[in-house]
C-alpha cells in the first residue's frame, strides 16, 4: 500500500470523502496514521 492520497490531512479527507468515506471515520484513519508517523 502505497497510494499518495495527498499533501496534507484537508487534501487526504477530500479525497476520501469522494470515495464514500465519511469525514468521521476518515478523521479517525489520519489520527491513526498519525499515530504511526505516515499519511501514505
């Protein structure tokens, strides 16, 4: 998994959001990918 899906978080919600990924638990990935030290 390798996707770029942005350039920052507002970029990457977007996108998901797009996608049928509610903002929600779109909000809850970043915080996990943050967490874990990557946005990839």
């Amino acid at each position: 998994m390798g996707q770029k899906l942005g350039d920052d978080a507002d970029e990457v919600l977007k996108v998901l959001n797009e996608r049928g990924i509610t903002k929600k638990l779109a909000k809850e990935a970043l915080e996990i990918a943050r967490q874990r030290g990557g946005f990839t």
